[in-house]
C-alpha cells in the first residue's frame, strides 16, 4: 500500500495543475475522495 499522503500531495498536484483554479479546499476535497475512492 502507497502511503496517503504521497498519494493525496500527487493528487493535489495532479488535480491542481489540471484545473488550474487555484482553489485549496476544493482540491483538497477531491484529492481525499478521489484517494479514498481508489
């Protein structure tokens, strides 16, 4: 198992850089529910 906060801190970066809205909460939100989803 890949540790969480590997895999939220890539996800952020992934879902950051593909939005592109600069919006903290909302990707953290979907970070954690995508992580936690998978």
């Amino acid at each position: 198992e890949m540790q969480p906060d590997k895999g939220l801190e890539m996800t952020v970066a992934l879902r950051e850089t593909d939005a592109g809205q600069g919006v903290p909460g909302n990707f953290r939100a979907l970070a954690t529910f995508n992580f936690i989803y998978q």
